[in-house]
C-alpha cells in the first residue's frame, strides 16, 4: 500500500518443548495432510486482514508485526500459525506530525541484544514518506518501552523512502529500502537501495541503486477493475533479505508491480556473500517473478513477504500477503491478509518458494511447534 491514490480507495536452532497435562506432539514435515488432527494444522489466513506481514524467531519465539496505519502492534507466540490468538501489544503510537500518519511496513530486529523496529511514516501526505527507528533495550521487547532514535536519512534530498529492512555480512550492517530516484510527484518509480550502517538507525554510506522496474511482469499498474493511477507509476519495493543455507548468497525477495493489481510478484536480487554489495555489478536480477499470483487456487496479489525458519530450524518459511479476489471488492477496504506455507532450498543455493496454496488447503504447523490437545 504505497501510492496514495490506492490509499484513498482501500482505507474507507532448537525449540523447547513443555510437558503439560495435556500432551504435547512434534508436526510431521509433508506439506500438506487429510485427515491429520485440526491441532498439528493450520490454514490460511493468519489473520482476516493484514498486509506486510513481518515474523522474526528469536530465542524460541516469534514476534509478529503488520501494518496497522495509525499506531505500531507486537504480537509474541510460540505458534506462528495461531498469532491471531497471541498476546498483542501496542508499542507505539506516534505524537510528532511528521511520522504520525500511514504506518507501513513495521519490521523488529534484534541486533547485538537490542530490538529496533523499522517503519515507514508520513505527515498526512503520502508523498512525504520516510523511515523512522524505535529502540527498546530490554531483554523482553513487551517489556519496557521503545524510544524513538530518529529517521533514518536516506540522502541529502530527503527522497521517498518506505519498506526499511536491515542484515548483517561479514560483520557489517545494511539496510535495503525502496525509494524514489529524484522527489518527484507526478511519475513515481519506485527502486531498491542498500547502503552500509554505521549503527542501527544511522546510514555510513551513500545510497546505491541495485534495482528498477525494467521488466514486463515489474511494470503492471492497472487493475482489473479499469483503475489505473492518473500518474505512471512502476514499482519496486519491500527488499527482504534471505541469506541462503550453505553461506554462498545473499539474496533480496522484493515486491514488483503496483500492489492495487492482481499482478503483484517477488522478485529475487542475488549477490555472493563474498562481494562488495554496495557495488551494483555484485547483483544480478531474476527474469522472470519467482512467486506469483494463482488465479486456479484463487490466490491473488502474492507479495511483501519475510521470512521465518520452523521452531527447530528444519524448515524454512515464506510469510506473504494476498487476496481471494483480484482486486479489493468494493466497499470491502483493504483486503489483504497475511499467509505462511514452506519453502525449499535447490542444491544451487537458490530458494523454490513454490505456488501460493489455496486457502482451503491444510497444512502441518512448522516442525518442532508444540501443539497441546485438548482434554
């Protein structure tokens, strides 16, 4: 949700395992089941409602987040796929008026044993986004309070910028946004940036452009529906890191494709581990979408995605928003909800993050949940 024009139409490692009186039980590892206990399975979705969903596992736990667009909620569990029955927490509610409105894309990271949490926020006008960090010292991020340590200055210009995530290589920290080349109102294009950290909330290096909407399948902006935005807007944005298991790359999962249309796909950006990541040759870019909508499992605007590994770090997950529909029925608001299924690593290194499963389909929870059964 990152043009205001769709804004106007959409807003009207191990686990531990407890004993109990009730029984506890490890999930199988098959994709999907039959007849297989409600207990050790889910469905889609998560929840009714929430675009850019974020999971981060930490020390046996997951904190949950999505856009919430007047405040920033936590959500904690063991279970992943019951986060809509978790506990919930609201950590912030903006007062300044330059980051007080439009909420978007909260993500929590834990670094050197402090939290931080990234987020997108405007004045009221959307074309005032920029990136803000929140830092809570506690050992229990619903412990304590989150502090504001600032925005985050992505160059001199103050140019646009949403969709903050950040990853450590080589014993350095980056963070990769998606901003505007030039501030600019009237022809949008959304791009991918990386640049080096000299702290968690403060840039030591220049931006540098790693990715445009130069493709066919990055480049749709109308919709089903015949709404087309009155301005050319093409989209590149939510970089998630995902560093691949045998150490070899790091790759960034984006989203391309304006968000109000069905056609909204990941994109995959890949790097060696050993090259310098601020030098734009180091990336190369997939050709062709690597998850995608799929209108035979009624599954539609596949996007803005992170990842998670299972409680025992066996299984490897992608977390994504969608719509049953096409578009956002009308009167329905924003519709996008948020979904998790399992991902396989090739031997390339290369992740196969599959088709987006019908909602209707029953999954095993991720391996090593602890699922209690009832009396």
């Amino acid at each position: 949700m990152k043009i205001k024009n769709y804004l106007a139409i959409v807003l009207g490692a191990a686990a531990l395992f407890s004993v109990t009186s009730c029984g506890n039980t490890k999930v199988k590892k098959n994709a999907s089941v039959g007849g297989d206990s409600l207990a050790t399975t889910y469905v889609n979705p998560l929840f009714p409602k929430g675009p850019d969903p974020w999971a981060l596992f930490h020390e046996g736990t997951y904190y949950y987040m999505h856009t919430m667009q007047d405040s920033l909620v936590l959500w904690k569990t063991t279970d992943i796929t019951d986060v809509q029955n978790a506990p919930r927490k609201t950590i912030w509610i903006p007062t300044e008026a330059s980051n007080k409105y439009h909420l978007w894309a909260p993500e929590i990271h834990n670094i050197d044993g402090k939290w931080y949490i990234y987020y997108a926020a405007d004045d009221g006008n959307t074309d005032n986004h920029q990136m803000y960090v929140l830092e809570n010292v506690n050992k229990d991020p619903f412990d304590g309070e989150f502090v504001m340590k600032g925005r985050v200055s992505t160059d001199k210009d103050n140019n646009w910028a949403i969709d903050g995530s950040v990853f450590q290589n080589k014993g350095e920290l980056y963070m990769v946004w998606s901003g505007w080349q030039t501030r600019r109102v009237d022809t949008e294009t959304q791009c991918i940036y990386i640049a080096r950290m000299e702290n968690p909330w403060t840039l030591g290096s220049e931006r540098v452009l790693i990715s445009k909407p130069e493709l066919e399948w990055e480049r749709h902006n109308k919709n089903e529906n015949g709404w087309n935005p009155s301005y050319t807007i093409y989209v590149n944005e939510g970089p998630q890191p995902l560093k691949s298991p045998k150490g070899k790359y790091i790759h960034l999962a984006y989203s391309a494709s304006g968000v109000w249309t069905p056609y909204y796909a990941l994109g995959l950006l890949t790097a060696s581990t050993d090259s310098d990541l601020l030098d734009p040759r180091s990336w190369s870019k997939s050709q062709q979408p690597v998850f995608h909508q799929s209108p035979e499992n009624g599954v539609y605007g596949t996007g803005h995605n992170s990842f998670f590994p299972s409680p025992d770090g066996t299984e490897a997950y992608i977390l994504y928003h969608a719509r049953d529909t096409q578009v956002d029925p009308e009167g329905a608001g924003d519709t996008r909800s948020p979904r998790a299924q399992k991902f396989v690593w090739l031997e390339n290194d290369y992740p196969d993050f599959g088709t987006p499963l019908p909602t209707s389909t029953r999954l095993n929870k991720p391996s090593g949940a602890v699922v209690t059964f009832a009396k």
